[in-house]
C-alpha cells in the first residue's frame, strides 16, 4: 500500500491505495486518521518510495522471513525506546524510523565497507 508516498510490502508486493478526495480534489483529511495510521502501522513495516528503489537497486531479496526478522528488531528496538535504528543484517541494513514504523532506505552488505551512519540513535543485529 502506499499512504503519503510510504510504501508497504504485502505477501512480497508492492501496492497502491486509493486516496480519498472531495469534489475540489483535496485530499479528505479523516478524523480518526492518526488512530488508522497506528492501527496500519502496527501490521508491518512499512518502506518509503527511497528503500523500495535502493532494494531493487541493491540486488536486496525480500522474503517473509526477512520481513519477520526485521519487524522483531524493531519491535525490540522500539521496546529500548529507539527511534531511528540501524538494522544489520546478512542481506544489508535497514535503517528504520521506529516511530513511523518505516523503513527509509538500505544498503547492501557490499555497500557497507567504509560507510557511516548518521542520525541515527540506535543499532540492532539480526
């Protein structure tokens, strides 16, 4: 689903959401809409326009075992109270905003040699 161009990966896919608009073709602004984007975001992670193209780009394979690994870092960073942590991994590292529950870009383990990380608060190994 896409929500504000956030992307989320469902059974390996990315999707589209329709947005609501009026007749003016503003966007319709609901009121319980901070509740459904919790709500949404407690189902999965969720990837931005930017970590979906570095995946592809990367060569990064995406299966629902990674998906599961992933979602428990950050389940387990969120409990430390992180807020942006960096997720390494075998297959690369994530670099996730905890609160959006959003992964907002990757990188490769070949692209990892002498790169730095910046603004980011926390660390998790998988």
């Amino acid at each position: 689903m896409e929500m504000n161009g956030v992307q989320r990966i469902e059974s390996g896919r990315i999707g589209a959401v329709q947005n609501d608009t009026n007749t003016a073709g503003s966007q319709v602004v609901q009121p319980a809409f901070e509740r459904l984007l919790q709500e949404r975001a407690r189902d999965g992670l969720n990837f931005s326009k930017h970590a979906a193209k570095r995946m592809n780009e990367r060569g990064i394979t995406f299966d629902s075992q990674l998906m599961s690994d992933l979602e428990h870092a950050v389940d387990g960073a969120r409990k430390k109270g992180a807020k942006d942590v960096a997720v390494i991994g075998a297959q690369g590292v994530f670099i996730v905003n905890v609160p959006n529950n959003t992964v907002v870009t990757t990188m490769s383990q070949s692209d990892m040699r002498e790169r730095v990380f910046t603004n980011i608060d926390s660390a998790v190994i998988m």
